[in-house]
C-alpha cells in the first residue's frame, strides 16, 4: 500500500475514530465529575442560566470588544473559518457521503477559497499578536505557539492542493501533507488543549461549582469528596 | 498491580476482539477471515470452540465427584471449577456465533431438526449444557443479592441439574470426536482413528481437571491468597490417571492399527504427534507422579500448564494441522481471526476476575477488602477533574479510545478494501423509442442518461434473423433470444444464474428417487463420484441443455456467472466496433462517443457510471465530476486494445471468486471505485520521487 493510500485509508479511520472517541470521552468524564462533586457539595443551587450566558458570551465575545477588537474579531474569524471549511467543502463532502452516509450541504468553491485566506490571515495575525504583544507573549507556552500552526497546516496544505498553480510541491505530495496534517490535528484534539472544542461549557461550569466550596476548606476537600473523615478506610 | 496490569492487558486484546467481531457481523466471514470454500474453518472453531469446550470440562468431573461420589475434600475448588466450565462454555459460543456463516440463524437447529449430524448433538448438548452452567453458577451472584427466592429455587433444582449437566458433557465431547470421523482420508493416520471419540473425552477430562488446577493456582497468586495444594495435588493426580489412560488407549490404538510403523517415518506430521504426546501426557504424567513435584505448586503448574497447552495443540492438529494437509491451500489466520481468538479468553477472563472479586468463588479467598487508597487533600494543583475521583473510569476509557481506533484502522479498512459497496442496481428493460421497437433506449440503472441503440439497423446489417446470435449468446431454457438483463441482472455485479437447488430438485423428480434426503441421490449426475464438489469439476450445462437452451458451449466457458451489465454490454459491442474501426476504416466506431453522447457542457453527459456519481446536493461541484470524468476516461483509454468488460469476471479465480460474487464485487466496477478515489494503479511510481523529496528535505 502506497503512503497516501495508507493514509486515506488506515490512517484516516484510526485517527478520526480516535479524535471522535476521545472527544467523547472527555465530555463523559467531565460530565461523569459534574454529577459526582454536586452529589457530595452541599449547595445545590447551581446557576446554569449565567453559566449558560457566560458559555454564549465566550463562544461569541461582542460584549468585550472593547479592549483589543481587532485580536478578537480575528479570533471569531479564525475559529469560523476552521469550523466551516473543512465541514463543508465540496469535496470533504464527497467524503462524509462516502464514509458515514451522511449528505451535507456544501459551499461553492469561490466561498471556500475566500474564507479560507481569510483564516489563514487571521491566525497569521493571531500568532503574530501572541508574539508582539507583551501580555500575550508572557502568558503563552510553547504549545500557545505550535498548536495554532499544527491547525493551520491542514488548511494551508489544503488550499494549495486545490490551488495546483501555486503549490511548491506536486499534486500527490500536496495531498499528503494535507491528509497527514489533518490526521495530526485530529490526534492533538482530545489530547492537548484543543480540547475546548468539545469542554468550553464545563469550563464554566467546574469554576461554578469550584465556588460551592467553602472558602478555605483545604484539606478538608478529601472528606467532603469522600463522605468519610480523613484516614477512614473506604 | 501485576493484576491491574493484567486486567488491563485483558482489557486491551478484549477490544482488539470486539472490533474484529463486529467488524465480521457487518462486512462478513470472507472480508474478515482467511477462510475459503478448501478451509471451511479456522482457529475460531478449532482454539475457541473445540479447544475451549475441552478445558471447560474440569467443571463436570469435579461435579461429578463432589456431587456423585460426594469426594467432599475436592468441593473447595468446585465453584472454580464451575466457573471455568461456566466461562469455557460462554466464550465457545460466542466464538460459534462469529463461526457460523449466518449469525442470526444460530437457533435454527432448535426448530429445524437434523438428526442425520453430529453437529446437532453437539449445538444441542453445548446449548443445554451452558444453560446448566449457568444455573451451577447462579448461586454465586444470586446469595449476594436479594433475589433469595430464586437462589432457593436454584438449590432445590441442583441435583438433577448436574445430573443432567454430566450426561451432556460425556455425550458432546466424544461427539465433537465423531465429527472428525466423517473426515476419512483426510486426517493424518496418526490422529484419524475410530476412537477419536473416546481420545476426545479422555484427553479433554485429563486437560480440564488441569485447566482447574491452574486457574486456582493463579487466582491464588494474582490475589495472594494460600493456594489449597493438598486439594489440588490430589486433582493434579487424578488428572494423571486420566491422562495415562488416554496415553494408553493411544498406544493400544496405534498397535492395534498397525500404524506403529509410520511413527518414525521422519513426517513432520510424526514429529508433530510426538511433541504433543510428550506435551499433552509424558510431562505432565511425569511431574506428577514425582511426590515432591505434586506437592509443590510450582510443578503442579508446570504440569497443568504443560497439559494445558497439549491439550489446545491436540484440537489444533485434530481440525487443522492434520486436517487441511491435503487442502492444496496454506491456511494463515488474518489478523482479525486472531484477535477475536485471543480476545474472546480475555474477555472470560475479565468476568472471571469480577466473579473472585464480588462473589465467593474461593472458599480460602474470604478477607478484608481491598483499599481504595487514600484520596489526597485538596491543593490548588489538585487535578479534582481528572486522576483523583476517576481512577478506573479515566484509565479504563482511555484503554479505549486508543486501542479501538487502532483496531478499526486494521480490521475495518482490510474488510472495506473487499467489501466497499458497489450500489445493487437491478438492470431496467430497455424501452423502444417507437412502437416497432427498432432504436432501444437503453437506460439500465434508470437515471436518466441513456444509450441510443439502433437495435433494427444492426440486425439489417449482419443478417437479419441469423444474425441475433452474434449478440444474443446464450438462451434460458425454451426461451429465444434471451435478453441481456435476463442474465446480466445487476448493473455493476455478475449474477450466478444457476439454481443448484432447482437442478437437484428436478433431477430428482425425474429420476423418480424417494426417500427423506432423495436430492443427495442426483449429486453424480453432475459431479464425479469421489471427488471434490466443484463448479468447475461439473458437467458442462451443455451436456443436458444442447436441445433446448442454446449456448456457446465448448466446456471453455462457464454458464453459471454473468458478469455485470456494464461489462457485459462493453464486451459485447465494444469488441466488434473495435475490430470495424480497424478492418473498415472507421475510426470512430472505437469512440465513447459513438454510444455515449460526449459534449463539452457536463450536464449533458449521458454515461456516468453510478459508482462514481456525486452524492445529493454535489450536483454543483464542477471539480469533482471533472475529476471523476478524467479518471474513467483515464480507465477507458488504459483498457484500449482490448475491450474493457474482458477482464472482468473471466478471469477472477475459482475459490476467491464465489467469495468475491458473494460479497458482490465485479473486478470492473472494483476498478471505477478505485479510479473514482484517484487510486491510479501506476500512482505508486508517481509518487514515489516526490516522497523521497519530502523524507529529504525534512
């Protein structure tokens, strides 16, 4: 079996399932955790509506445009465009039809092509912000920097698989590097904090519940998770 | 933790198994398995079922001592012993499920009765038995649980049942024997013999009381616990006897034969039989009868273990080593086979461990319970989220979502690879563009895009009526001219249009034989007397049929496999325009063209092939049905010189083919699907450049 037939094949359906069981997996824990720690907080009164309404506000900051518009609206721009690109493009769709079964409606290729330069250049200028501007480059990690390229990759590669005239590589190698970045990608979404993909929601609700707690409760947490006094034999 | 680590090593090959199980339920026995019409069974039926059933048999003979002979001293090894029994049995019919070639018939034995089979003895004694297992087992579970209603039930009801459970265990072992004595001629002298039933028992007896030994033995030290060794020397023991009889009644066997002289031959079979006589018997028969050995329960589980594995290696040369020698094919389990083989123990052995830890299976077991450890205190770094509460279930899970893709990525796409769905479409009749019928509108998978055939003009031109047999090849019986659909039934799949069962049925009647199984009479009207029941070892049909069904019939030319409409109808027209292209001076009768409309706008393309024809809502994607275009039209031209349908089913070879017409793949539409994904056969070397220049310049 050739490498790129390998890849389509084996490959793709090892790394999809991995990221589809892995995703899956972490909202079962997460949601698994939710249940265990409100069963043994004794406040009760979670208040999912600001949760809810906090979830919305991140997944769409409008209301903090404010301070460092253009960062964000990059930011919308970046993740739409990673969302709707490699979903419904004509030919992923050949792909969802022939696998799943499942029939999307797709985007014309003009539309695919413009949104996918606009990715490209807001997570160019994203990961140009994260290394110009002070606060940012002080809070990031090495993965702050590699994840965002890791993501990129699939659809630059992508791009100029479609785009022949432009390629620096033939056809084949192109799709290749396509295929194998995107297999990447799927891998490094249950395993690194690509996560939030499926975890955004818990997020604001682990810190909700963190607060039931009762300030300065330290060591007295193990007791209260557990039921029993600290040392007791379960 | 050597048990964690063993629990989880279950844990993985038991997923490993799950997926090549379901993998086979959805894509069949022929994408997932090594199988073929020359090896009708595999480790499965073999490892699984036969040698499974053999080392569950410690559960009946220590029943039978305790309840029977009422040998109080061996009873605290008898719920292990039923367990095994219990486990062995389960894992024997789930790997029997996965054997047979369709699943959902499994209780058909139950209401269609054959009594003329040994297989029928044995469905029904494995059947009864299991549900006696699972009755000697129940009591574990059900005095842990509020059910006491049940569990006395259960009590009143255990005599007879193990009564009744020792009857069926004698009867189906020596039957599984019998099984292999249809197979005269087949099985190595060595092993082929009128005891087979009586060796099937001894040896399964001797093994099963061991298979005990060694689970007790290991339970005890995966749990540190006190092995009870004074009991189980005395199993080990009687194992021992056991086990010499069998090696006795062997010898006797083989005397009695006169088969002793071929034992030092220098076959690979006889070396064979010699490392499992001193497997299954001399070393365990001799560690045993040394007393200092038998007390210790280091050679107890040397001996176990060693008639253990003889035992599986006896079953494994009884049903394949020595059984498909003559089978002309070499049998290498896939990789699905094997993990379903190793899976299905792995997943006894879990319930197992969930039995011992929840129930009490060992009496010398009973003590404090195992500690969850101490759940450390809340710190900031605390993952509260992760590792502390969700031990299991994080580790558990994360086994998972690792090993089931990696199991999907190797089962799924090799059975895909061989099943991809080529779509089943039923050839429509052609429609006259007018009442005479003189031009067809040949429309076969009724999509609209169509062929024009002038169906008069040609007839005009090679001859009038004696010219339909140029196209018209072969007609169904009485019939005249014969359409193409009639035959070639499915666009994009051969169809085997000969009934076996109708001819037997008919050639009974008309032989006037009677009696309950009178259609195994007309075998040899078409088949040789001894020899193997093939297609093409057959009677040509042209033997009987040359009055009343004409066909092109040579004895070259098989009339029981059609190939597909598309590949038929290009073989047939394709074929003869090429020759007129070049003997008449017209080129363009070799042309797509000529038939198919071709004009540059692509909506008005009249052939597309329904393989490769974009998905609802696609319509749009002009790239798309670009590509697809140019790959046929890549196919077509790569085929030029000779016409596309030639290799088609005629050349598919006999024992891959009936498999592959099962699944239903035409090698032509096998090539569209591959074409259709830019798989192009010389790709290979395309790329192999361009790689090299990726590995270089990383």
């Amino acid at each position: 079996m050739d490498t790129l037939a390998f890849a389509r094949g084996p490959l793709f359906i090892a790394t999809m399932s991995f990221m589809v069981l892995g995703l899956l997996r972490h909202i079962i824990l997460q949601t698994h955790g939710v249940v265990r720690t409100l069963k043994r907080t004794p406040h009760q009164d979670v208040p999912w509506g600001r949760i809810f309404r906090k979830s919305a506000e991140w997944i769409v900051p409008v209301s903090h445009m404010s301070t460092a518009p253009w960062m964000k609206l990059a930011s919308i721009l970046f993740h739409v465009g990673l969302l709707l690109v490699p979903v419904f493009l004509a030919e992923h769709a050949f792909l969802w039809a022939r696998g799943p079964g499942v029939n999307l409606p797709t985007m014309s290729h003009e539309f695919a092509d413009q949104l996918t330069v606009l990715t490209l250049v807001a997570g160019i200028f994203l990961l140009g912000y994260r290394i110009f501007n002070r606060i940012s480059r002080e809070l990031s990690s090495r993965a702050d920097y590699f994840l965002p390229m890791a993501v990129i990759l699939p659809l630059l590669s992508g791009f100029l698989a479609c785009h022949p005239a432009w390629s620096p590589l033939p056809y084949q190698s192109m799709m290749l590097l396509h295929v194998l970045s995107a297999e990447l990608t799927f891998i490094l979404l249950p395993t690194t904090r690509l996560v939030h993909v499926v975890l955004f929601p818990f997020d604001r609700i682990s810190t909700e519940i963190h607060w039931r707690f009762v300030p300065g409760a330290g060591a007295r947490v193990a007791e209260t998770l557990r039921g029993t006094p600290e040392g007791a034999e379960v | 933790m050597a048990l964690k680590r063993l629990k989880d090593l279950f844990f993985v090959l038991a997923l490993f198994g799950l997926v090549a199980g379901i993998t086979r339920m959805f894509a069949g026995l022929g994408a997932t398995t090594a199988l073929s019409d020359e090896i009708p069974w595999g480790i499965w039926k073999v490892l699984n079922m036969v040698g499974g059933v053999a080392l569950a048999t410690g559960g009946f003979v220590l029943a039978f001592a305790v309840h029977v002979l009422h040998v109080k001293s061996l009873k605290p090894i008898l719920r292990p012993a039923l367990m095994v029994a219990f486990l062995g049995y389960g894992a024997s019919c789930t790997a029997l499920l996965l054997d047979i070639g369709l699943p959902h018939r499994f209780w058909h034995p139950i209401v269609f009765w054959n009594p003329h089979s040994f297989l029928f003895e044995v469905f029904w004694c494995v059947l009864l038995y299991f549900t006696v297992c699972a009755i000697e087992v129940s009591p574990m579970p059900l005095e842990k649980s509020r059910f006491s209603g049940i569990h006395r039930i259960v009590k009143k009801i255990s005599g007879p049942v193990v009564i009744l459970g020792i009857t069926l265990s004698t009867l189906h072992h020596s039957s599984l024997g019998s099984l292999f004595l249809v197979s005269t001629g087949r099985i190595h002298e060595l092993w082929y013999t009128t005891w087979l039933p009586v060796h099937f028992i001894l040896s399964a007896a001797g093994a099963g009381m061991m298979a005990v030994v060694l689970l007790t033995l290991v339970t005890a030290k995966l749990y540190h616990r006190i092995p009870p060794t004074q009991v189980l020397t005395r199993v080990a023991s009687a194992s021992a006897i056991v086990l010499t009889l069998y090696l006795g009644t062997k010898v006797l066997d083989l005397m009695n034969r006169g088969a002793k002289s071929i034992l030092f031959n220098g076959q690979w079979e006889v070396q064979l039989f010699w490392v499992e006589i001193v497997i299954a018997t001399v070393i365990p028969i001799s560690i045993t009868a040394v007393p200092r050995l038998r007390r210790s329960n280091a050679g107890l589980a040397t001996a176990a273990s060693f008639a253990v594995a003889g035992a599986l290696l006896n079953r494994l040369d009884v049903g394949i080593l020595a059984y498909f020698r003559s089978g002309e094919t070499t049998y290498i389990p896939t990789l699905a086979e094997i993990a379903v083989t190793v899976g299905i123990p792995s997943a006894a052995g879990l319930v197992y461990f969930y039995f011992v830890e929840h129930f009490d299976v060992f009496d010398f077991q009973r003590g404090p319970a195992a500690s969850r450890g101490p759940i450390t205190a809340f710190q900031p770094q605390t993952r509260v989220w992760g590792g502390t509460l969700l031990n299991d279930l994080e580790r558990m899970s994360l086994i998972a979502v690792i090993v089931i893709p990696v199991a999907l990525g190797l089962f799924l796409t090799s059975a895909r690879a061989s099943t991809d769905e080529v779509p089943r479409t039923r050839v429509a009749a052609p429609t006259g563009t007018d009442g005479a019928r003189d031009v067809l509108r040949m429309d076969g998978d009724h999509d609209g895009n169509y062929v024009l055939f002038p169906h008069q003009a040609h007839r005009d031109r090679w001859g009038g009526e004696d010219s339909c047999t140029l196209c018209h090849h072969m007609d169904k019986p009485n019939d005249h001219q014969t359409a193409c659909r009639n035959c070639h039934r499915y666009m994009n799949q051969p169809t085997s249009i000969f009934d076996h069962e109708l001819h037997q049925k008919r050639l009974t009647v008309k032989l006037g034989y009677a009696g309950s199984l009178a259609t195994n009479l007309t075998c040899t009207e078409c088949h040789v007397e001894g020899e193997a029941k093939r297609g093409e070892t057959a009677e040509d049909c042209v033997t009987c049929h040359r009055e009343n069904m004409r066909m092109s019939g040579d004895g070259s030319v098989r009339h029981d496999l059609a190939p597909a409409y598309t590949d038929a109808l290009h073989a047939n027209c394709v074929g003869c325009h090429n020759k007129q292209a070049r003997e008449a001076g017209k080129p363009h009768l070799g042309r797509c063209d000529t038939c198919h409309e071709c004009t540059p706008g692509i909506d008005t393309v009249t052939r597309k092939d329904s393989v490769v024809r974009p998905p609802a809502g696609m319509e749009t994607s002009r790239s798309i049905i670009h590509d697809t275009l140019h790959t046929i039209h890549a196919l077509h031209t790569r085929k030029a010189g000779g016409s596309p349908g030639q290799d088609g089913p005629a050349d598919l070879r006999p024992a891959r083919d009936t498999a592959m017409v099962r699944r239903g793949i035409a090698f032509g539409a096998e090539a569209n699907v591959r074409g259709s994904r830019g798989e192009h056969p010389d790709f290979r070397k395309a790329l192999a450049p361009t790689i090299k220049t990726i590995i270089f310049s990383i």
